[in-house]
C-alpha cells in the first residue's frame, strides 16, 4: 500500500513513479489545485489497475478521481470527504473568475450518485458541498 498526500502532484508523480507496484493508492489529503495535473494523474492511476482508497479530505480537482477511476475500484473510509465546487480560473492578476461551461463539463463526467446528490444540494456553486458520512457510503463503499 502506498500513501499518497496529493499536496503537490510533483510529489505525488515522484510517488507513482517511484514505487514498487502496489494493491491501492490512499488520498490523505487533498486540497485540490490545477484540474490538467490531477487528470494526468488519475489516468496513470485508473491504467495501473490499482485500487483508490479515500481515507482523508480530497477536494475540488481531487474529485476528478470518480470521473477517471472506475467506482468499482475507489472506497472511502469513515474519514473521507468529498468537497465540490464550480469551475473557476484564474487571471495573471489574480484575479478568480466563474468558468460555468467548465461547470456543466465536469458536473456532467461524475458518476451518476454523485452527480444527483450534487444536484439535490443547488448544483455546483462558489460553495464548497461536502460528501461525507452516511451520504457518501451509500454511494461508495467502506473500504476493508
């Protein structure tokens, strides 16, 4: 079993690339970031053949796992979180803007279960939504 932070996808690559294969990958910890390194990523991931064990908070790009990882092959522990959000982008100035295409792109990629919850709840938005708890094992299953 490896475990892998995601803080940074250079370390998380690094990770990959570095260690000997293995039955699971376990996301820890997540905040998310740039969506063209977690897909990149998640495909190697889903190509392995390995298992992704959800086992801490894994947010916004983090999320892109349901939609590039085969459901059969992710569980979730009692401490996973899922947190979505609308697509947003942002300026050389810094500046955040709302990307509402992006939005419906990515909506539309999640797994069914997933995607009816978010609707449910307003559908993606500047909030954060959380999947947690009672809600998120009855769409994944507790990993053993």
């Amino acid at each position: 079993m490896r475990r892998v932070t995601f803080k940074t996808w250079l370390l998380a690559t690094a990770l990959l690339a570095s260690a000997p294969a293995a039955a699971e990958i376990r996301i820890i910890q997540s905040p998310g970031g740039q969506v063209g390194p977690f897909l990149d990523l998640f495909e190697q991931v889903r190509e392995s053949g390995e298992r992704v064990v959800i086992d801490g908070p894994c947010l916004s790009a983090c999320t892109l796992v349901l939609s590039i990882v085969p459901g059969e092959r992710i569980c979730v522990t009692k401490r996973a979180v899922l947190g979505f959000h609308a697509a947003r982008s942002v300026d050389r100035r810094g500046h955040i803007y709302a990307e509402p295409e992006a939005s419906v792109a990515v909506l539309a990629a999640y797994p069914g279960p997933v995607r009816d919850w978010i609707s449910r709840r307003g559908g993606l938005t500047s909030r954060l939504l959380l999947l947690k708890g009672r809600d998120l094992a009855a769409i994944y299953p507790r990993c053993r």
